[in-house]
C-alpha cells in the first residue's frame, strides 16, 4: 500500500470537525487496510508505530525536526526557522520544501506505507552514540522520497502533532462501523475488548474477523490493561443504591496510587500503573515483596500503593511517591526514603485463567488466601461487609479520623470489568470542588521567576476535543519539600512545548493536574465559554490521562450548581 493513501485519509480527516465524518472517513479506509495492509499500520491514524501504552517515542525535538528539514532538502537551518517563525507548522513548511525540490520522476509518490512504518520503528530504536545523525539519515530517506504531502504528515507524525483529531473513541467508532455492522452494542463490545487488550492493532485485527474472535480476547499477566473505575457517591446511602443494595464490601480509600501486579507462568513479575506504564525498574522492592508473600503460579492483582515514612511510619500523600514513579535513576536510594505498602483489594487472573467473571466475593477470597499480610510491606486491604448504613458510616468516619481519603463500596456480587464506570465500585470521599484538568500553555514568570514557567492554561475535555477553562498560577510550592515545585512543572513542560510567542508558550497536552477553584464564570476570553476564578493546583497527577479529564459537561454541570 502506499503512503499517498494514508496521507489522502489524514487530509480528509483535519478537513472536518464531525466527529461523524471521521468515523465515516475511518471505517472505509479500516475495510482498506484489512485487504492489503499489516494491522499494526492502525497505530500510524493516531500518529504512531506501537500501541499506546508504549513509551517509547521518536525524540525528535521541534529543533532536530528544523535540522532534518534543512538536511533533507538541502537548505539553511536559518530558511527554516525563518518560515516557521511566520507559519508555526513544521509539516506545512515540509510541504513547501519537498514542492520545491527537483525530484526525479521515477521516484516520486513511490513511498510505501511499509517504509514509512519501518523507518518511524527504528527511528524510535536508535539510542546512544551517533543517535541524532542516524536518525536524520532515517528522516532524509524518508524525506527523499516524499511528495509535498507526504512530508507535511512525516513531519508531523515524527513531532506527535499530526492535528487531524482522531481520540480513541473516533477510532473505537469506526471499528465498529466497518466490521460489527449489524451487532448490537458494537462500539461497547470494542471498548470490552479494548480494556482488556489496551492495543488497537489487536483489536482492529479480531474485530476484522469477526464477533467471536474479538470476544476472544483475553487478559494475560505481564502486559499492561485498564483498570475498573469507580462512581462517585454523594453519601452512604447513595454509595449502597449504586452497589445493588443489600450486603456490600466497605474498604478504606487508600491515598496512593494504583498499581496492577503481574505474574507469569514463569514467575516474572511486572508492575503497571493506571495510565498502562511499565513501572517495574522503579520499584524491586514491590517486586521483592510479592515474590516472598503471594503464593501462586500466575496472576494479576489490583491494587493501591501508599507511601509512608521510614522514621516515623507515618503514611504519606500521594504526592511524595509520585516521586518514585517517576524516578528512572538512582531508584535504591528513594526506596529507603520513600517505602511503600501495597494494599492488595482484588484479583483479576489466577493460576493460568481468568477470573474476573467470577463475583468480588469470590475474587476476594483468593486473595485472602494467597496473600500473607506483613505490616507495612504488604496487605489484604481492610473490609467490612454490611448491610447497614450506621455501620459503614462508623467505617468512613474512622478512616477520616485516621487521615485516610475516604472508603469505597463495592458490589459483592459483581464482576470485574475494566475501564469503566459501571457502579460496582462507589467511591465517597469528603466533598471537595475540584477538577482533573490538562495543562496546553504556559507563561513565563518575571522578576525572581524568570525563566520559570509559572502560570498555566488549563483545558477540559469537550467530546475529544480540548477547550480551554482558565489560568491558574497558584498552588505550586517555592521548595520541593513542599511539594510540586514551579521549577519541576517547568521541567515537565519544556520538552512539550509546540509554540512560543513572547512570553507564551503552547505545549502538548500532557501534563494533568487537579485544580480546586472558588467558582465558575461564564466567560468569552476561555474556549470552552467558562473561567475558573481563583483556581489553585492542588495536585500533580501523573496518574491520570489526558483522557481521564474532566468534561465540559461537567464544568457546566457544575456552573449551573452554583447559580442555583
Ligand atoms: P480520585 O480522584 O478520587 O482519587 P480517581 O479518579 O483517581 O479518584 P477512581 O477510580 O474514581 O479514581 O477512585 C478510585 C481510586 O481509588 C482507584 O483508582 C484506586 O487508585 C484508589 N483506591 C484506594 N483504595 C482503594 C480500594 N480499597 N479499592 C479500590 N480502589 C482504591
């Protein structure tokens, strides 16, 4: 197949803003790929050549793209930089370039989609000595072949900005058009069979074939998948009706993070967070503990890992180990300032099956069995069961008082099913005004904070679409002991900046934060038609997905709240 075909599909895309269309544009070319393509090609229409919980990436800075370009077509850096100050879109002045170049006819619009792919693959393998160069050779070849289009796409693609708006769910959709015509429920059964895969080639590939095999997909220990997600209760009773009513499980809301735990067949272990990442290197002695305390061929256990001090034994925020997931070096050290406790509350795979049809109940009793609790390295999350609410209310106000978040209800009798909000799962916790929003542009600070991004351009999540809520600047701390500093967001933001005017900068939408805010304004300057006033970071979450975030209709829900 060639790549003119894919780039025809990427034009046809960024033209609409319906969600409708796309869905349409995506499901006829799906239909394509599956007669004459590999199914891994399904990650190119979201910008990439590995399944999304893969880090790895292309590490092509905005400025190593300038240089490429130069390189490939044989121009200035200067030219380059000259154009993109004007246009601010590196494809576009890609485009330009390979138009003006004297191509050879012979070669012209033969770029194949294989080459594309495998060129983008090893581009993403190349480390160590010489990587820069080697990976322009890759770009150059690339480059060289291209027609104007081609390389506007090869660009953007390289720099994770392919601006043609396909979220997951646009692809989810069109899956389910092009293959699952007349089932019912047939983005649901995608989304099923991608919560459980969290890979679009898999599910491409078994949805092409067909109901049944996309049903087949299965969980297996030692790759990541999406967790089970709770509903907000408002209140006890609340928390009851959503679980079905009569007897439910009531569990301490441990303050961490979570953390699904893998073992194989044979005997590997491998951590995963909720956002899918492999953090395994990060924490041995998590490894360690499970390896001497669950007993079992092979599983994958879900839990929340807390953080306490070593001195003094104290739990702490979610904040202070958030270090450790980040952490790639020096990992011993923070192990003996940051341990953790894993609190172990289900079980989703044992000793070579699933088991997650199977009731929490019954879930839960294996891992009553199979977990030997030791203080303060590894636990059975603490339970009640219970039918009456002035006793799960004495549970919550006991976890309050000893400083915990607050507890989760659950459904003895459900399932586990990933991913979703399905109300098996309660959670209640002290009401607090807040929201998950994603940081898209930033401002530098002056004075003291010069040359520290100090300000920052929140958005929420409009139907895949982001829109923007305000600017916060506070809540960030002077010193690290404190907490987020302003130096560790500049940090994280300045490898994601995509444009900077003056004092401004826009960056790509990574970084999520939960924001607390006094109230809701209705407001022109922000897209989304509202403004948070008096808005305060009040955490980090590097737990979190952009996909994660708050929704507008949410903001609005909440805005109507307060009029009221
Ligand atoms: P929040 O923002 O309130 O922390 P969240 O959006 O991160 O919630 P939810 O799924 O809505 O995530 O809330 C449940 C989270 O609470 C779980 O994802 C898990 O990380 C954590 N948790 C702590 N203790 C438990 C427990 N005993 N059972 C299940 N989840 C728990």
């Amino acid at each position: 197949m060639e790549y003119r075909e894919f780039v025809e599909v990427y034009e046809n895309l960024g033209k609409t803003t319906k969600r409708l269309e796309k869905v349409d544009i995506l499901a006829e070319f799906l239909e394509r790929i599956k007669k004459k393509g590999e199914k891994e090609w399904v990650y190119l229409l979201s910008g990439r050549v590995f399944p999304n919980y893969e880090p790895r990436e292309f590490g092509i800075s905005r400025q190593l793209a300038i240089k490429a370009i130069a390189f490939s077509f044989g121009i200035n850096e200067a030219d380059v930089i000259k154009r993109f100050k004007k246009i601010g879109d590196l494809g576009e002045i890609a485009e330009e370039f390979a138009l003006r170049k004297k191509q050879m006819p012979l070669v012209k619009g033969k770029l194949s989609v294989g080459k594309v792919f495998d060129n983008l693959r090893k581009i993403t393998e190349i480390e160590g000595k010489g990587a820069v160069d080697r990976k322009l050779d890759l770009v150059k070849e690339l480059l060289g072949y291209a027609s104007g289009r081609e390389a506007k796409y090869i660009v953007r693609t390289l720099l994770s900005d392919l601006r043609i708006g396909v979220a997951d769910g646009v692809l989810r959709d069109a899956i389910a058009k092009a293959f699952l015509k007349n089932e019912e429920r047939a983005s649901e059964k995608i989304e099923e069979a991608y919560d459980l895969a969290v890979d679009w080639a898999i599910v491409f590939d078994a949805a092409s074939k067909g109901v049944k095999e996309l049903e087949e997909i299965e969980i297996v220990p030692g790759k990541p998948m999406n967790v089970m997600l709770a509903i907000k209760a408002k209140d006890i009773a609340e928390g009851f009706e959503i679980c079905g009513g009569g007897k439910v499980g009531i569990e301490i809301k441990y303050d961490g993070f979570r953390m699904l735990i893998n073992k194989t067949k044979d005997g590997e272990i491998s951590l995963f967070t909720r956002r899918l990442e492999n953090v395994t290197r990060q924490f041995p002695d998590v490894v360690d503990v499970v390896k001497r305390h669950v007993k079992g061929e092979s599983f994958i256990l879900d839990s929340e890992v807390v953080g306490y001090d070593a001195k003094t034994k104290k739990y702490k925020p979610f904040e202070a180990i958030s270090q450790r997931i980040k952490r790639k070096y020096e990992i011993e050290e923070l192990e003996k300032k940051l341990p953790v406790e894993v609190n172990i509350f289900d079980i989703l795979y044992y000793n070579g099956k699933s088991v997650m049809k199977e009731s929490f109940r019954e879930r839960r009793k294996i891992v009553e069995k199979i977990v030997d609790s030791v203080e303060f390295k590894i636990k059975v999350a603490e339970q009640i069961v219970t039918d009456r609410e002035e006793e799960a209310m004495k549970f919550y106000d006991r976890a309050l008082k000893v400083g915990e978040e607050g507890i989760m209800i659950k459904n003895l009798n459900a399932e586990y099913k990933p991913g979703r909000r399905v109300g098996y799962m309660a959670k209640l916790k002290p009401e607090t005004k807040d929201f998950d929003l994603v940081i898209v542009g930033a401002e530098y600070g002056t004075g003291k904070r010069g040359g520290l991004l100090t300000s920052y351009i929140l958005a929420c999540d409009d139907e895949g679409r982001l829109v923007e809520v305000g600017k916060v600047s506070s809540g960030l701390k002077e010193k690290e002991s404190e907490g987020m500093t302003f130096e560790e967001m500049t940090k994280l933001l300045k490898p994601l900046i995509i444009e900077e005017k003056g004092n401004v900068v826009k960056v790509k939408p990574k970084i999520v934060v939960s924001v607390t805010y006094q109230n809701i304004q209705k407001s022109p300057s922000y897209s989304s038609g509202y403004a948070l006033r008096f808005p305060r970071i009040t955490r980090y979450r590097p737990d979190k997905s952009i996909e994660e975030i708050t929704s507008l209709d949410e903001v609005e829900r909440e805005a109507k709240k307060e009029r009221k």
